[in-house]
C-alpha cells in the first residue's frame, strides 16, 4: 500500500500537481481520472457554464439585488439551513423570477469559491406538474427525486401548474419532504396567500409564512426596471 501510494504521488508529481497544495480542498477529477490541479477554477467554470445553459440569456445577468433576497442570501452563506425557504410574491413582471435566478447564481458561485459542490435545480410549477402526470413508462414515479434532493431548489410560479390530483399531492410532497429537512428552497408566485389556500389548503401558505417572505411591488421590470417600493 506505502508503495503504491508513493507511485502515485511520484506520478503526480511529474504531471505538475501538487497533492500537498490540494489537501486542504475537496478533491476534483477531471476526464483522465487524476485530481484536478485547480480545482476552484474548475468549479468556477462548470457553475458558470450550467447557470449560463439553465438560466438563458434573458436572465444571464440577474442579480439578487433587493435588500431583503441579498439578505437572505447572506444569511444562506453562513447556515443554510436557519432560514431555508424564500418566498417572492408580487404581480406579473415585478421581478420575482429574476431574483430567484439571482440567488441561484449568487449561491452556485460562492460554492464553487469555496471549492463545492451545489446542485441546484429550478422548475417551474406548470412543468413539475406536467412531469408529475402518469406516464405508460412510470417516469413520472421518479420526478420529485431529482427535486427533493436539491441542494438549492427554485419552484416558480407557484400556482400556475395543473391543479389536478396528483399535481397538488406531487407538490404537497415536494415541499413536505423540503420543509422537513430545512432545505434552501425559494418559491415564487402570482397568488396571494389567500388563493394559495383555496389551491392547495392551508398547510403549504402556513409553511411559507415561517420562511423569509419578500412582496415585490415595483412596476413591470420588463417595461421599466423602475425602484423598490417595498
């Protein structure tokens, strides 16, 4: 074993890494199989590469720039797990979409910095519940694995998916299984909580309510980026 060992840390060595300089990071492999020489860097691209392909050009440049979403976010660097939900609420182009992918980029970046791994998934309520309607070949049994396992989960649009049966369960289960084990998820929605209770009874709006809740009231970002007004 001690030999085998001082091979590899030969071998190493004659392809420039340094295993001493890794050490105190998570390791990373790269296609050979080898530890990564800049392993940060390499976060660093992988993050920017999926944010650029998931979040689009439309919002390659969010921000999470209202007060109270940066603080949550802050909030998110040092316990993700005090304050794990964050519901944006407000009407049609306020904004709320863009500051869920603002936190998503902010959260996937840090990680990467500090060398790990995030794996974050954003859907938005109406293809959740499309992917949660049964399906001859039963992949709909296995959609909320991929979502309740989440690092970071965005739920867009809260309300705006099917409100069948098995739409409202799925969602009722997802955010169960997230609440439970104080998992960052952020949620944005058109409803007030008083339609989120008509939809989906009073157990999901009263879980939002312990989480941080920010109502966007601004005029319509796409027309006017205008200012907070709250």
């Amino acid at each position: 074993m001690r030999r085998t060992a001082q091979a590899l840390r030969a071998l190493a060595a004659r392809r420039g890494i340094d295993l001493d300089a890794l050490a105190n990071g998570e390791p990373v492999l790269n296609p050979q199989g080898w530890v990564h020489p800049d392993p940060v860097g390499w976060r660093l691209r992988q993050a920017e590469a999926l944010l650029a392909y998931e979040l689009g050009s439309t919002f390659a440049d969010a921000r999470a720039d209202h007060p109270t979403v940066a603080d949550w976010v802050r909030q998110h660097r040092g316990d993700p797990t005090r304050l794990p939900w964050l519901t944006l609420m407000g009407a049609t182009g306020v904004g709320k979409t863009w500051q869920a992918c603002g936190v998503v980029r902010e959260v996937a970046l840090t990680e990467a910095r500090a060398n790990r791994r995030c794996r974050w998934r954003m859907v938005t309520h109406a293809d959740l519940s499309d992917q949660l309607r049964p399906k001859p070949d039963q992949s709909h049994a296995y959609v909320l694995d991929r979502y309740e396992q989440a690092d970071l989960l965005v739920l867009d649009d809260l309300g705006s998916g099917s409100l069948t049966d098995f739409g409202v369960e799925g969602t009722h289960r997802l955010l169960d299984y997230r609440y439970r084990r104080r998992l960052p998820t952020v949620i944005t929605t058109n409803l007030s909580f008083e339609d989120l209770v008509k939809a989906f009874g009073a157990r999901v709006p009263s879980r939002l309510t312990e989480g941080t809740v920010v109502v966007l009231v601004c005029p319509d970002r796409r027309l006017d980026m205008g200012e907070w007004l709250q």
